[in-house]
C-alpha cells in the first residue's frame, strides 16, 4: 500500500534545522498503540528510503478537522494551522 507523506525542513527554536515528515494515516486503526507502531514503521521506511526523519507524525481526519499524533513538539507546530501537501510516497 503507498502512503504519502510531506516531508519538510523548518528552522527550530534553538536555531538549527529539523527535518519531518507527516503521514497520512487513513491507514490507521486509531488506538494510541496501533499510531505509534505505525508511525514508528512508517519513520523508519522513510529513512530508508533517503529521507532525513528527525521528528514524524500521523496526520488524520476527525470531525472535519485535521489531527496529528507524534512527536509532542512536532504535534504542537503542526496544530497551529498546518495542512499537509504530500510531497513523497512510500510502501507500506
């Protein structure tokens, strides 16, 4: 199964760069611990495939709204208004 997946480079707080990439996890079952072995599988394909992954996250939709789960200060960034555009796709 593909998977797309933004993968993106933004500056940090402390002034360096971090890269990241996003999932779209319409794959996913939604409990906690099917995410994260999910995000953690997808993370590492992603490495493997070229990508620099220094934080991940899920992207889904809930009640007509974007959501995320990862990365507690990826999450965060993402919440303030981030729309993924997927970039890359993987094999799940």
């Amino acid at each position: 199964m593909k998977i797309n997946l933004a993968h993106l480079r933004e500056r940090s707080t402390s002034g360096g760069w971090i890269n990241f990439a996003v999932f779209d996890a319409r794959c996913s079952s939604g409990s906690s611990t099917d995410n994260a072995n999910l995000l953690s599988q997808l993370a590492a394909k992603a490495r493997m495939s070229g990508l620099q992954v220094d934080q991940s996250a899920l992207a889904y939709s809930q009640g007509g709204q974007i959501r995320f789960y990862g990365d507690k200060n990826l999450v965060s960034y993402l919440s303030q208004n981030f729309v993924p555009q997927w970039t890359h796709t993987i094999e799940a």
